[in-house]
C-alpha cells in the first residue's frame, strides 16, 4: 500500500521547570503531576476524604475548571486550603497561536517559572494530532536536525509533559474524536522514559484525560534499553523509529548514537517490541538527496522493514542554510517509495506542515540557534 500524506512533528521547547512550582507560589505543587491514587493519598494525609481527589479530577479534567473557587461540589473552607497549596491550571498561553497557511497551530506557553515552549496541534482526515515535548533541547545531535544543535538542557517532569498536552487539548476544534498524541517534539523521549511513562499513566486516568496508551506513540533515535523496556511495560504505545539509514556509515554520519547502537542491536530490540505489542513500528526515514536515497538503500530499508511488524515514513529532507543537505526533487522521492512499496512495504511519503512557520520536521529551534550563533 502506498500512500501519500502531509503532516508535521514538531514541539519547540525553551525551558522548563524542575517540578510543577510557580512564581510567587513555591509552597504550591502542581496537580498535573499527580496519578489519581496519589491525590487521594495526599488528601487524606491532609485529612481530606479520599474521595475529595476524585471531584478535584472530574473538575479540573472533565468540567476544564481552572480555580478551586469554581468547584463547587466542594466545601467552601476546602477550596480555600487547597487554593493554596495546589496549581490546576494548565500551561498559560503567552498570546494566541501562530497558524500555518496548512491549519497547523503552534502555541508558545509559559510554565510556571517564567520560561516558555511552543507546542502544535495539528488536524487531519483521521482527527486532531497533539505533539508534544519530552526534553529542552536534545543531546543526541543529529546532524540534519536543528534541535540537535541546542544539546540537552534538561528533562521535563510527567506533570509538566501532561500540562503541556492539556493546555492544547483545550485547544481542539475537533471534540467528537479522540486525540493522537505523538512525543516526536524536542527531545529524546527515551532519554527521559521515566517522565515519559509516568505521564502515559496520568494521561490514561478514566477520570482525567482519559487518553488510551494506544493513541500515544513515543519515537526514538534508537535507544535499546528503553526500546526494550517499552516492549516490557507499555507494549500498547505505539513506537517511531528515528531510522534513516541503512548502513552503519551513513546512519553514523547523520546520528552519532549509532556508534553505540548499531543497526544491528536495534534490530533484535525492534523485533522483541514487536512481538510484545500490538503496533506496527513506524520507521521513520528522512530522505536526503545523494546520501540515503538510492535504489540500494530502499531495498536494505525493505529488508528491515519486513523483520518485524512495520510501517515506512519517508519525509522528505526539509532544507536549512544550517545544513548542507538538500531535499530529493518529488520525482525522485516518488522512485524512492515505489520502488520500497514493490517490496510489500506500507509507504507513507510525508511532506512536513508547518514550513511557513519555522514548524517542520528538523527545524525546532531555529530562531534559538540561529539567536545563539549557530
């Protein structure tokens, strides 16, 4: 099966807090870092009913309430003691949404300590797509990738991942499907599994978001161990490879985590997930003119593909003065898909969204970089 479609996977990230802590507010802990059974702990250690917890999640998740004086299931003098120990806001929005000539809409938020990222929710045939960040910035510098060039500042926390994801689900236009979440942002999710997982688990709160494991798919540049460990606790989230290319020389040069993890030990972790889980891999291949376009990379890349359960990408390189990559003409992008498609492979050539507002696939953090000297 062919297939050709656009789309964009981009979350621009400039700083975020160590925990959910806000300004003229540090005795305050954010809400959105607490898994149901955890707030019904920390109420009845504040002598509160468990069930407290409860009404506070059907409020802030369900009826989008944003100050406990609007909660009115509540008794007023318990309004007032948690107003002042707990943030239920989700991230604010700076100023309204930049909006692609494609209907893409990137949204700048500040978190709670005065620092800011950008986030897209993006509409499709198949429904609304959130992306989302992971990291500020990311340490894993791939060549063709602008984010790459910021290097890891830190880690976000789970609450600060689900605020972020909130803050845009109260954004959708769409509330008659449910919401795609992809961690395809900023950052190496993998890098930072522990936020990750944690916020999968707030996310799929019945009582909160209530958004299935299997709706979120979390990419990687190819880390093993967390491939493998993904396999082993949330085999129903979807996972994207970072791939592009066939062999260890190029896939070197355009992602130096392959000298660690080769192509070869990626392999075995790809199979072990996809014997465990119920997903497709997605195998994400950016096609660069003369370095991994040819007639031999697209038969190595079907021979990968049909060692586990999988699915092809092919994104079109999305240029930048930054780079001295160029992007394939269409025609030869097309050669590349249909001659992997004759392989049996499904195909989704993907060309970004986005592009008019510095929200492709590779260009995260332009204006950071290019600010900074880069």
């Amino acid at each position: 099966m062919l297939e050709y479609q656009s789309s964009v996977f981009y979350i621009l990230t400039l700083a975020a807090p160590r925990r959910g802590r806000n300004r003229n507010m540090s005795d305050h802990v954010s809400f959105f870092e607490f898994t149901l059974p955890e707030l019904e702990a920390w109420c009845e250690g504040l002598g509160f009913p468990r069930y407290r917890a409860r009404q506070i999640y059907l409020n802030v998740y369900q009826r989008r309430l944003t100050r406990f004086e609007d909660m009115t299931d509540l008794p007023r003098p318990l309004r007032g003691e948690l107003a002042g120990r707990l943030v239920v806001e989700p991230l604010a929005e700076t100023g309204p949404p930049a909006v692609s000539r494609d209907g893409s809409r990137k949204f700048l938020l500040e978190l709670s300590d005065g620092m800011r990222i950008e986030s897209v929710l993006m509409a499709a045939g198949y429904g609304e797509t959130i992306c989302f960040s992971t990291q500020v910035g990311c340490a894993f510098r791939c060549s063709f990738c602008i984010t790459g060039k910021m290097g890891r500042l830190r880690n976000l926390t789970a609450g600060e991942i689900v605020a972020q994801v909130v803050r845009l689900e109260r954004a959708r236009g769409d509330r008659g499907r449910g919401v795609n979440l992809v961690a395809m942002g900023m950052g190496e999710p993998m890098d930072n599994l522990d936020a990750v997982l944690r916020a999968v688990d707030i996310l799929g709160e019945k009582l909160g978001p209530c958004v299935s494991p299997r709706r979120i798919t979390v990419s990687t540049v190819g880390l093993v161990p967390g491939i493998l460990r993904l396999a082993e606790t949330k085999p129903e989230v979807a996972l994207a490879l970072s791939l592009n290319a066939t062999t260890n020389e190029v896939r070197t040069e355009l992602m130096p985590v392959t000298r660690k993890y080769p192509i070869e030990s990626l392999i075995p972790a790809l199979e072990t997930y996809g014997r465990a889980s119920c997903h497709r891999v997605t195998l994400e291949y950016v096609l660069i003119r003369g370095l991994n376009d040819t007639p031999a990379d697209a038969d190595r890349l079907g021979d990968i593909a049909e060692r586990f359960p999988s699915k092809v990408n092919v994104i079109p390189f999305n240029p930048s003065e930054l780079f001295p990559y160029r992007r394939p003409p269409e025609a030869e992008v097309d050669a590349f898909a249909r001659r992997l498609w004759s392989r049996r492979t499904t195909v989704t050539v993907r060309y970004s969204k986005g592009l008019d507002i510095l929200a492709a696939c590779g260009q995260l953090g332009y204006r950071q970089v290019v600010g900074a000297g880069a």
